[in-house]
C-alpha cells in the first residue's frame, strides 16, 4: 500500500499493489502486476481538491496494470487504467515522494507519495 497526499500534504487515499513480491518497496528489481485505488480523504472539504478528484476518477476506472521498478534509490510505478489514463508514483528512499498523471511522456505532479514503513504502517 502507498499513501497519495494532495499538493498540501494532506492524504487522500492509497494505491494497492497486487501480483507484487510483498517486499517490493524495499528490494532493487522489476515487476508487474495490478493495482486499485483508495479515494478516502481526512478531511470533507477534500472532496472538491483537483487530486482527490484524479484519484477518485482512477478508483472508478477499476483495476489498473501496473509496471513497478526499484533501483535502490528510487522506486518507480507507472498504473495504466483500462481506459490508458495512467498515473506515476516516485518515491525515493530517504524523501516525501510524489505521485500524479501522465499523459505520453509528460508528466503532472498531483501530491506526494509515502513510504510506509513498519514503524508508521
């Protein structure tokens, strides 16, 4: 599971992994595999944020093939919708990530990512 924030850091929902190793996060490779989103904002008037309706908009698209990469330093998730809108997750080792749309090689930061590890999953 990782975390998506809006621009304001304030969460608005998750992007979950299936078909993926469960140590994906931490280990340097290459997978496939699905992904759904979560939309649950913290707060109500979250509801009309720009992110929160991208993410929202993916969660109704359903099931999304997802290409997840690792190299050690960064890990990197390209989700691709059944209609081909796709979604970008970076999330570096040490550091907030960010996550947002892509649209051919262009790509639109909608918030930040989170790296959830034991002590704050």
């Amino acid at each position: 599971m990782i975390p998506l924030q809006n621009n304001h850091q304030q969460h608005i929902g998750f992007l979950i992994p299936a078909g993926l190793p469960p140590d994906f996060i931490s280990s340097v490779g290459q997978w496939e595999g699905d992904c759904v989103f979560m939309a649950l904002p913290t707060k109500p008037e979250l509801f009309d944020d720009p992110a929160f309706r991208v993410l929202a908009d993916h969660k109704d698209a359903g099931e999304h093939r997802i290409v997840v990469s690792n190299d050690g330093a960064t890990l990197s998730v390209i989700a691709t919708a059944p209609t081909g809108a796709q979604l970008f997750v970076r999330l570096p080792a040490c550091a907030l990530g960010e996550w947002g749309t892509r649209v051919a090689t262009t790509d639109t930061q909608m918030g930040y990512a989170v790296r959830v590890t034991k002590r704050n999953a």
